[in-house]
C-alpha cells in the first residue's frame, strides 16, 4: 500500500497572499516592473522583464513553472535571463498562487493555467515595448505540458520552448506518483494506478464538500517520508521544503484538484502541435522516457530536442550554469522564429 490521506479543511480564503505594485527598477541588463492583468475575472501578478535600451517593440515571453510553483522559483531564473538576451520576459503567479489572486487558494488546475498563459499573452500585446506579433512560450517541468495546450490552441504563440519537462501521459504519471516506492521495487505499477485512481475519488469527494459546504480539503504537496503526497520523492522534498520553511512557498495543494489535474494529459497537444518546439531535456529530467515519447509524436518538422546528458530535475530549477545554457537555446530558437 502506498499509504493512507490526510488533510487539513480551512475556509476558501485562508492565507491569501498580496504584493504591492512598485515603480521599475533596474537590474543588470533589464529592468524590472511589478505588473498585475486580468485572466477572466482574476488578477494575475509578476514582474515584466524589460531589456534595457530597446529601440523598437521586441519578442515577448511568459513563463509557466512547475506545479504549484510561485514565480520566485524558476520562472524568475528564465525570464531574467532571456530578457539579458533581448527580450520582453513575463513571470508571473497563476491564479490561487502566490501573489495572483483567485479562490480556493492552491487551486492547480492545468487548464486554468493555460488560460492565464494565454491572458499573459494578452497583457504583452498591450505593452509598448512589446512587439504584439512576435511571441513565445517558455514552460519548465509541469509548465511544458501545459504550454505545449497553448501553443497548439493559440495561433499567436511563435515558438515554444520546453524546459526538463513533466509530461503529461499514463506512464509518466505512474512514476511520479509511485515515488521512491515503486522505483526501488517495492511497489508494482498496478497498485500506483489504483492509488491514483482513489487520488481521483478523494478529489472528487473534496469538490462536491466543497461545492456544497465552501470548505477546502488541504494535503501536502511534499513530504520527507510519507507516500501519499502530491509529488512523494524524497528528492522533490529536498528541494521544496526549504521555500516553505522560509515561507516562500506553501506546501498545501486543494485536494480537489486532483480531479482536473489527473485528467490533464499532453500526449494529444504533442500530437497537434505545429509550432517550432525546442524541447531541452536530459536522462536524469522528469520522465526521460515520456519526453522522447512526446517529442516523437509531435507531427512538425520544426523541432529540435537537446539532451544534456546526466543533468538533473532541479538544475533546470537552480543551476545557474544549466539555466544559463537552457536559457541561451531558449533565446536563440526564439529569436530564429521571429
């Protein structure tokens, strides 16, 4: 057995967070303004990287980051590096985290969040500095699969880039909810698809509680040991316990979006896709194997996969020489699709 849940249950908006919008200030060879845009009926908040000295409208980027990721994680590692290299970069929360606004807080919901990408869109075409026909997308790990949704579904996307991508397929699923457990063999495949599959049925328990009460069932999204957790690797744990401990990042997920979330793949937007796609990965990335998988399936011609050898997951996330080298393939298949 993987293991058994448990929650907490707190009112829908419970630690909401919010910023204040500042002036721009410069940093390096960018500047750097704290911006707010609506995505439906939410306000979405980030920071818009500005190249420094630009003369005319310039490409445009918004970052989506991992799962529950705030924008302080590995959005702001990319987007402060392509805007060194010339352009327009946007990181920003996704609604019902971090600083964005949006109920019930922790919500993740992989559709929503291509929605607020492609509202992301919207805002850059707004901005002076930007050249409204010329933009990207940038996804690092579960933000990959989702922008791969929105390269495929909105024509103004030009290029896409995949950094260490989480994607979204049965098999992939499978170990990443099996952890250490199932990687050490002391599980079968068959019992972590039946654990998320009752991952699902808690979800959909937690919705309708929610729908009919307005209360939130809470689980961690990490945990040194227990199994039963969102994202149960100890490595993953390692990574992110220090964010919460400093109180950067909250290590609570709505139990009820495992409904949406397990439903989401991104097999078929791999399938559809007809935009130039860079895909950077390596062998010890997310799901090597899910990656090639999706790499093949995609039907263009357009498209270029790096693999960087034994890099790991998280040197995409903090690695200033790894992010640093991702980022510069970012730009340039960016700026080659312009």
């Amino acid at each position: 057995m993987i293991g058994s849940w448990s929650w907490t249950r707190v009112a829908a908006g419970a630690f909401h967070g919010a910023v204040t919008p500042t002036q721009p200030s410069h940093r390096g060879r960018y500047r750097v303004e704290a911006v707010s845009f609506p995505s439906g009926d939410t306000t979405l908040r980030g920071n818009l990287y500005v190249p420094l000295d630009i003369e005319a409208p310039t490409p445009a980027v918004p970052v989506l980051g991992p799962y529950c990721y705030v924008k302080e994680q590995a959005p702001v590692q990319y987007a402060t590096r392509l805007a060194s290299q010339g352009l327009v970069a946007l990181a920003f929360d996704a609604a019902t985290h971090g600083a964005s606004d949006g109920l019930p807080r922790r919500h993740e919901v992989p559709l929503a969040k291509v929605a607020d990408a492609r509202a992301a869109l919207d805002f850059l075409q707004s901005r002076p500095e930007v050249d409204a026909a010329r933009l990207a997308v940038l996804g690092v790990c579960e933000g990959a699969s989702e922008m791969l949704r929105l390269a495929v579904d909105d024509p103004r996307v030009t290029a896409i880039a995949a950094i260490s991508g989480h994607y979204r397929d049965a098999d992939n699923d499978i170990d990443l909810a099996g952890g250490e457990t199932l990687a050490n063999g002391h599980i079968s495949r068959s019992e972590v698809r039946d654990h998320l599959q009752i991952r699902h049925a808690r979800g959909a328990q937690a919705l309708a509680r929610y729908e009919r009460t307005g209360e939130v069932d809470y689980g961690p999204i990490v945990d040194p040991e227990r199994t039963d957790v969102a994202l149960p690797w100890r490595m993953i744990w390692d990574w992110y316990h220090g964010w919460a401990d400093r109180g950067l990042w909250e290590n609570r997920y709505a139990l009820m979006s495992d409904v949406p979330y397990l439903e989401f793949e991104s097999m078929s937007a791999a399938a559809d896709l007809q935009t130039p796609l860079l895909m950077v990965h390596a062998d010890l990335s997310d799901g090597p194997d899910s990656a090639r998988r999706h790499f093949a399936a995609v039907p263009g011609i357009d498209k270029h996969l790096v693999w960087q050898g034994g890099t790991t997951h998280f040197q995409y996330y903090d690695d200033p020489v790894v992010i640093d080298s991702a980022a510069a393939l970012a730009a340039a298949w960016f700026q080659q699709h312009q």
